[in-house]
C-alpha cells in the first residue's frame, strides 16, 4: 500500500503569513503553483495553506486591492495535514470528506505536499485497488482462522482471537466500500460451530 511520502512533492513553496496577496500571486505565477504553504511563526504555531481560491473567491471577487491584503487574512489555519505514513487511501478519503485537493504532509515538521493531481497520477490505486487487497488479506485471515480454530478447538482463546483479526479486516472492507455485510465470516462459522461464540465471551 503506497503512502503519502511515496507521492508527495518534495519541494515546497511557503510564503509568510504577512506577505501581500500580490506576492503570493506572483510567486504562485512564477512557480506554476495553485497553493502555497504558510510558515509558521514558531515552533509551536500551525501551518496554513493559501489557494488560488481563497484569492480569487476572497479578494478578486470583491475587487480588493492584492497589493493591501495580507496573506493571513485569507488563508486557512490550521489547515488539515497528512502524515507521512498514511495509506494513499486514506488520503483520498480525507480529501473526499473535507472538500479540500491538497494538504501540507507533516511529521514535526514540513515534509511535503500532496494533491489529488498526486493521487491520480503517482499513485498505484489503478493497480492495486485497497478493496482488491484487502480482500485477499481477508479470504487468507478466514483461512487461517478456520486452520486454528480446528487445531486448537472451537471454543479455544486462539480461535476467538483469529476471528477478531478476521472480523476488523471485515469491518474494514465494509467500510472501504460504504457497505455493510449481510453476514459476517465469523457468524458463518459459527453456525457451523455454534460453541465457537462462548469463547469470545470476554471478561470486562
């Protein structure tokens, strides 16, 4: 599975918060650049993020001098960030579900920048599809779980806990795909093998 370090661009523009509109236009213009990174003032401050957006909805659009407005007027912050170790996947998702197409790849410091152009065009999600993979990882977790519970018995601790493991791929899966099973693996096994839900009994 392909993570956002994997696709994100390295080389980041940032500009300061108390740069002009016109500045950050410029400096997007000359660098063929539809967002730039806002720096933080310390350590402890946040990062932003100006669009070429937020310019053109918040200063063309009401016919704003660019020469006048500050950046920090404009931009958002703290802007949404992504770790570096985050599945592809998840990134579009996050994307999808906040309305936002970039975001700043942060790990303690600034790392990168990812975009959906990143995902479509670096990113292996053609190829290898996270529902794909993810149900061969689920079809071997069955597997293995139906291989243990028949060596160590139904009602065995190893067999409640290898359809625990099946059952968050399961869940996983479901929810990569806005999908709820009819019938999950485990309650299949258990209607042949009713006793199989005793052991996932757990003491609270």
């Amino acid at each position: 599975m392909m993570k956002a370090q994997e696709i994100m661009t390295r080389d980041v523009i940032t500009i300061r918060g108390s740069a002009t509109v016109a500045e950050a236009v410029k400096l997007m213009k000359d660098k063929n650049l539809r967002a730039l990174v806002v720096k933080r003032r310390h350590d402890e401050d946040a990062y932003g993020i100006v669009t070429e957006t937020d310019i053109v909805y918040k200063v063309a659009a009401y016919g704003k001098d660019p020469k006048k407005v500050r950046v920090f007027e404009i931009m958002t912050k703290p802007c949404i960030v992504v770790n570096p170790h985050l599945g592809i996947e998840y990134v579009a998702r996050l994307f999808a579900n906040t309305g936002i197409r970039r975001a700043p790849v942060i790990d303690g410091q600034l790392m990168g920048i990812i975009s959906v152009t990143d995902i479509l065009r670096n990113s292996d999600f053609v190829e290898k599809p996270k529902s794909t993979l993810l149900q061969q990882e689920l079809d071997k977790a069955i597997a293995e779980a139906r291989a243990i519970c028949s060596e160590k018995g139904a009602t065995s601790k190893e067999c409640a806990a290898a359809w625990d493991a099946v059952e968050e791929l399961q869940a996983e899966a479901s929810h990569q795909q806005a999908l709820k099973p009819t019938k999950s693996a485990f309650e299949e096994y258990c209607e042949e093998n009713p006793e199989a839900a005793e052991a996932r009994v757990y003491d609270v």
